[in-house]
C-alpha cells in the first residue's frame, strides 16, 4: 500500500471515530432553544402558543397557520370555544398563562390578544424564556411597561411584532418615500382621526353584582388590575371602554392611525402633549376626545428638513376642519378614520392603516409619478403577510435577523406616545399644557400641590319638569395619580415587571 493511501485510510478512521465520538454525546435540543439560539432552519415550523383567543387572537392565529398551533390560553372558555378551541382542537387549552408557561415545554413563539391590562406580563415573562412573541396594540397599558417590554426584547434577542397591520402595508411605505422625497415639503402639521369608539364610553361602574358565568374564570380576566366585581358590560369586547382594562379609543385605534405620522416623520417622544374632552371620569375613558401633541425638530433627511411638527388627534365622532382642497363629496380619509399631512409645499390624505395615500387635490394623482421605491415590501400585509413577516424574523438568526416592520423597538415608542395623549386626557383638569419628558416618563410641570378634579358620580334626571345635573367630583393628587397611570402597581399575586 502506497503511503497516500495509507494516510488516506488513517485519515478516515480518524474520521469515522471522531464522528462516532460526536453522536454518542449528541443531544436532541427542544425546537425553542434552538430558535433561541438563532439556528432553526427556515423551513421548519413554529410551535406557537396563543394567550387571548376568542377574538382577534383567532384572526392572527389563522394568520399564523402555516406553523404549529400547540396551546391555547383564554379565561373564557365559552368565547375562545366558539373559534379557536375549534379550530385547533389538538392544542392544549388553558385558562391561566402561567400554567402554560410552567407546563408546556414545547413552545418557541407566543401569540397575545388579550385585553390590554394583560398584555405586558405575558410577554415579558415569554421574552424571559426565550420565546418570540406577537402582541395585539396597543403595545402596553401603561407607559412603564411599553417601555420594559423594548428593553427585554432587545436584552434576549427574541423576534418581535406589534398587531398594527397596516405598518406593514403599502400605503405606509408610499407616504415615507413620497414625505422623504420632499413631495410635500416640510411637514409642519398632521390631523389625525378615529371614528372610535364604536363601544359603550363615558360609563360608571356598575352598581349591581352579577353571578359570574360558569366557563369565564373572572379573577383571571381582572389580572393585574385592582378586583371589582364581575358585570357583562365588561367582557367580551366592552373592556377598551374601562380604564382598568383598556385605553379607549385613543389607545384603540392611534397605534393604526397614528402609525405613519410616527414613521414618516420620524418621531420619538413629544415634548407637549395637551387634552380636552367630553366628561372623563376615573372609571371610563370619554365619549370624545380632542389631543394635542407637540414634537421638537429630528435631523434633516438629506431631501426634506425635520422641522417642529404638531399633530391633532380627533375621536367619538369630531373631525379636523375639512381641507379647501377637497371638492364637494369627497370624504376625507375612509370610513373609520385617516391622517392628513400639513406641508409647506402640499398635502397627503390617508385613510385608516394608511390605506390609499393621496396628494391634495386628488386630481394631482392622475399627473404624479411617485419617487423610487426604497423600502422592503411586504406582501398581503392585511391578510396575514403581517404575521407572517414576524414569523420569518423568528426564524432567523438574531446576530443577522431582519426585524419585523414593526418590532418591540419601533412599537414601544410609539405606544408611549400614544398613552402619552391618553394620559393628557386624563389630567385635563390641571388646565394646561403638559410638559412630558420621555426619557424619565415623567410630566415636568405637575408638582405636588396639584390636584386632579375627576368626575365621579353623573346622574341625569327631569324632576317636575326640569332638569337636574346630578354630578359628583373627587380631588385627588395629580402626582400619586401620574405615578400610578404611568406604572401600575399589579395587584397582589401577580408579578411585578
């Protein structure tokens, strides 16, 4: 035998033993920690869990179809059981996210479409376990935890996504490149407006108990908010009304509407923001509200400067004044709502989710050859591609992922500075322009011998005749209000983030 075959058959068996060597010591890892290492092969499938599943939590569920739906988690099992618990009938059910967690090994991605007072802890606590998570807007219920769930994102490096779905859509992209080109000139104004809320607002709590249903685990739904009774005007759906459980049509609907004014302006935190309303009491978010934001200057883009930028934000019904450049029967954005852009050289008009962007007067449109496309595009964005953008970023590796359009590093500011306004609402009866910093999530100009003047009994009735306003006010400390609106103190039980 020659010595290159020699060396080549030595060289073999070193192989061969080496390999044997290998695979005796090989271990199967679980799908997730491989996710949570980066190297799960972009083929494979997600095992998804889903937390809050009789609603839209069905919608992005069959949105993310394409994987492995393995657990779903909702306190009503009557809601969930007429969609979800049908649907995917093999997924271990649970009432209790934390059960879930504890028990189920399998997961690699979660899922949250609960009401908004549940939506931080969970997805903290999956982030913590390594799992990517999708979470319903707004993003948070309060600023606080907006804020922590950018942070642990960032610090575990999972893959994540805000259920704004228009920020993954065309009209989006259209309004950055067009503003970015300097279509319009300098944007010094934006309007904004919701026909939210299409649910009961302006409400006091109920006065009389009822027997909670045999399927609803109602000291679950409550979580991390103080306990009240159970009443059917809370759940299902009615939740966004309650300031406990929602954020009302503002905290609704702005993390659509608001979405493109955020991105093609580039925007951070406002400096001012200022609310007025129709009467907002401690227990419902108002029936209308009118918001102030003010945002300083960002750097100049290298075609269109950045320059100071209001923005005015209208729900319950109020529009902003109606543009000179619209003709008679022309609406203004579409049905639920739509954004107007203020520049110095024209106008943009959109609708909800940024749908159908238009330079004001319409008719410029039929001579208008739009700059080129710079964005990543992502396709069917209203019909899953959303979702399904997210599960692409989860399948990639963290050193060299692709976020999601709108991942926890995009959408935690931008749901600040929508419960920002929310709060502007709130303190309305301070009687003035608020001055918040962002970086410290404080308001700078409230002090300690302010008080808030909040409604807390309304009572209407006609006495031989004539009316009577039967009203109530509760003085309360704006400072220790502030604290707690922007970080909730959870109730007793529940972890604390």
């Amino acid at each position: 035998m020659d010595k290159d075959k020699t060396q080549h058959s030595v060289n073999r068996r070193q192989f061969i033993s080496s390999t044997a060597t290998a695979f005796a010591g090989f271990t199967i890892l679980p799908s997730h920690v491989i996710a949570g290492l980066g190297h799960r092969p972009p083929s494979s499938k997600l095992n998804i869990a889903g937390i809050g599943v009789g609603g839209m939590g069905y919608n992005n569920l069959k949105n993310m179809e394409s994987e492995n739906i393995v657990a779903l988690c909702d306190v009503d099992w009557d809601y969930a059981g007429k969609s979800s618990f049908k649907a995917w009938s093999r997924a271990k059910q649970y009432k209790d996210y934390r059960e879930m967690f504890d028990q189920q090994k399998d997961i690699d991605a979660v899922m949250i479409a609960t009401p908004d007072h549940s939506h931080a802890l969970p997805a903290v606590m999956a982030m913590r376990n390594g799992y990517h998570v999708y979470v319903q807007k707004p993003l948070s219920h309060s600023i606080y935890e907006a804020r922590v769930m950018a942070e642990t994102a960032k610090t575990y490096g999972v893959a994540t996504q805000m259920g704004n779905q228009g920020n993954s859509d065309e009209g989006i992209r259209q309004i950055c490149e067009w503003i970015w080109a300097g279509t319009i000139g300098e944007v010094t104004h934006v309007d904004t407006w919701t026909n939210r809320p299409i649910w009961p607002q302006g409400l006091q709590r109920p006065t009389k108990n009822m027997r909670e249903p045999k399927n609803l685990d109602w000291n679950l739904f409550v979580g991390t908010a103080s306990y009240r009774p159970y009443h059917e005007i809370y759940t299902p759906w009615n939740w966004r009304g309650w300031w406990d459980f929602g954020t009302g049509a503002l905290g609704d609907m702005a993390c659509h509407i608001l979405d493109p004014v955020f991105m093609a302006l580039k925007l951070e935190s406002p400096v001012t923001v200022q609310g007025s309303s129709t009467p907002v009491s401690l227990e419902s978010a108002p029936n209308a509200e009118f918001v102030i934001f003010e945002f300083p200057r960002r750097d100049n883009l290298p075609k269109v400067a950045m320059p100071e930028v209001t923005v005015h934000w209208y729900d319950g019904g109020m529009m902003p004044p109606r543009p000179n450049e619209l003709l008679p029967g022309e609406m203004m954005g579409d049905a639920d709502g739509g954004c107007i852009f203020h520049g110095t050289k024209g106008k943009i008009m959109c609708g909800t989710y940024a749908r159908n962007p238009q330079l004001l007067p319409t008719r410029q449109m039929e001579e208008f050859t739009p700059p080129k496309k710079t964005l990543r595009r992502i396709s069917n964005a209203m019909q899953g591609g959303h979702e399904q953008d997210w599960i692409r970023a989860c399948k990639e590796s963290k050193e060299t992922r692709l976020e999601a359009s709108s991942h926890f590093g995009y959408a935690g500011p931008l749901t600040e500075t929508v419960l920002a306004g929310v709060l502007a609402v709130r303190l309305q009866s301070l009687n003035r322009k608020l001055q918040w910093d962002g970086k410290t999530m404080r308001f700078t100009n409230i002090s300690h011998s302010d008080m808030l003047r909040v409604m807390s009994k309304d009572n209407f009735e006609i006495i031989n005749g004539h009316p009577k306003f039967n009203r109530e006010f509760s003085e309360l400390p704006a400072i220790r209000m502030v604290e707690e609106w922007v970080r909730h103190n959870y109730r007793e039980g529940w972890e604390q983030i």
